[in-house]
C-alpha cells in the first residue's frame, strides 16, 4: 500500500494555496537556474506511462529527467501488462524500479488505482478531469510574462469546458487570478464539483455568454481544441464533432475578436487551426503559445524535483 508520506500531484485539490505558489515560484527559479540542477536526478528513473497520446508531455517530461542527469523509460500501456492486470498491482511493481512515476491515462478513477499501487510520487500527465502540469506551465507563463501582481491578472477562457479547464480553475483560484469562463459546452461529467466550489468560496471565478464582454478588459485570452484529440479524427465521432464545431465557430479566436481587446494568446496545443484558433492568431505577436508550450520543461522540471525533494 501508498505511503501516506508521498506527495503525488493529481489535482490541485490535494496541494494547500501556499504549496501551489511555493511550487510556481520554485518554477520560475528553476527555469532562470536550469545549469544548477543538471545533475539532480544522477541515478533516478521516470517511468512514462501512456494511455494517450502526446507531444509536449512526453517530450518535456524525458527532456527534464536527461537534462538533470536522470532517465526516463516509455511505456506504452497497450504494449505492457498494465492491460492485463489490476492496475494497482502492476504499479506497486514498477513503482519498485523507480524514483517517481508519470502517467497520462484516459480515466481519472484509473489514475487513482495507480496511485493506490504505488510506492512512489505519481504525476498526472494528464486525464480525462485534470491536466495540472499544463496549468502549472500556463501561469508560470503569465507570471513571466507581465509585471502584474498575480492577484490583478485577468484570464478569459473561451471553449469547452474540460480537464484544462478544471486544473485551470483550480491554480487560479489558488493564487487568486481572476478567471472569466464561456463555456458553451459544460456537460456535467467534464466539471470537477469539489474544484468548482472552491473557486467559487475565493471568488475567482466568473462565467460570461457574451464574447466582447467576456474579452474587453483580459489581459490573456486562453482556448483549447474543441475535441479531444482522441476523437479529432474517429469517424464514430464524426456526427458530434460536426455539431459541436458548429455551435462553437462563433467564439473562434481571430483577429477580428482581436480588435475588441488588448490581451496577449494562449493555447495548451495542439492546435486545430481553423476551429478554436486561426493560423494568423497563433502566429501572431499577441500570441504566447509556443512560449507556454516551452514552459512545460521547466515546470515537469520543478514538479519532479519538489515531490522528490531533491
């Protein structure tokens, strides 16, 4: 069984107000310091377990453990055991082998069967209800960025309402950013309850139906694709994806929205040009994205080292 004594991230649920900023700021020090961590992780393993998919995940996570002296092993869960065994049982074994352990699955309550099994810190890499490590790159991105005190930053969200969304939540309303949601597509099973009702007691959240208003006064506009990647290109999804591009073309970030508002770009990648965004918006001067998408090594990077204290 776990040790209570391990620190995982699953969600930011589990980790204190002061916890999330002490780890942002540790980021943002690791990113300005990254020679003196280069052999931090001499002699530890990262295991990459992957259910899904990944670009940025998997890049960002094995460039971190090799730039700090450590390795990563990829596991792809349909070529491994995970697929024939509890879950649990599989990661005590491998939890065994190795330092620590980052899994992107595609079910949130496998994640946790994981965690269970393990002797070791898990990380999500990402699930179907949360992506902390994005969001953790996401405001390490605006903390670098602008000169603003936190707590005087404004983000619109402008999409379907998702895992990004929910870790998006859940840091904001930990460090006190203000965050302006249009979701027109919130289907329940996607909206954590517990992160929900936290924003709502810190009074971070809002929700706007109007584009223009919901973009006026924000200092950075953030979208995500519209389907998951999963199901961009399954033709048994093709009926929904149809309908679901339908109803959102009209919150397209483009230049013509653009003109309304003042605010900097954001996009967690990848990108499905000509639906949440447009090539020229992406390319644009008022676009972060590559920048945020860069931060995710360093924040993988601060992660790993705090939940091993290292």
């Amino acid at each position: 069984m776990e040790s209570p004594k391990i620190k995982h991230l699953i969600s930011w649920n589990d980790w204190s107000d002061a916890e999330v900023l002490d780890l942002l700021q540790f980021a943002a020090y690791v990113k300005n310091h990254r020679a003196n961590y280069l052999g931090h992780m001499t002699g530890r393993t990262l295991a990459m377990l992957f259910q899904k998919t990944s670009t940025r995940t998997r890049v960002s996570f094995e460039v971190a453990m090799t730039e700090m002296g450590g390795h990563a092993i990829y596991l792809d869960w349909m070529s491994s055991n995970f697929q024939l065994s509890d879950i649990d049982l599989e990661a005590e074994y491998l939890s065994r082998n190795v330092s620590v352990i980052m899994a992107r699955m595609r079910k949130h309550e496998d994640l946790l069967q994981l965690k269970s099994g393990s002797q070791v810190p898990v990380i999500n890499g990402c699930c179907n209800k949360f992506h902390p490590c994005q969001s953790l790159a996401d405001i390490l991105t605006i903390a670098m960025d602008n000169t603003k005190p936190l707590k005087e930053v404004k983000v619109t969200y402008i999409g379907v309402h998702n895992n990004v969304v929910n870790s998006l939540i859940g840091i904001t309303s930990a460090l006190g950013i203000e965050l302006t949601l249009l979701t027109p597509i919130a289907e329940q099973e996607n909206i954590d309850a517990e992160t929900m009702e936290r924003a709502k007691k810190k009074g971070t959240i809002h929700w706007e139906t109007d584009l223009i208003r919901a973009v006026k006064n924000a200092d950075y506009i953030y979208t995500d694709t519209w389907v998951d990647m999963e199901f961009f290109n399954d033709p048994a999804f093709a009926d929904k994806k149809k309908e679901r591009m339908e109803l959102m073309m009209p919150f397209q970030i483009n230049e013509a929205l653009l003109k309304e508002t003042k605010a900097k770009v954001m996009h967690d990648m990848p990108i499905h040009s000509g639906y949440e965004i447009t090539r020229e918006v992406v390319r644009s001067p008022r676009s972060i994205i590559f920048q945020q998408a860069e931060n995710r090594l360093d924040a993988q990077k601060a992660v790993i080292l705090q939940l091993l204290e290292a």
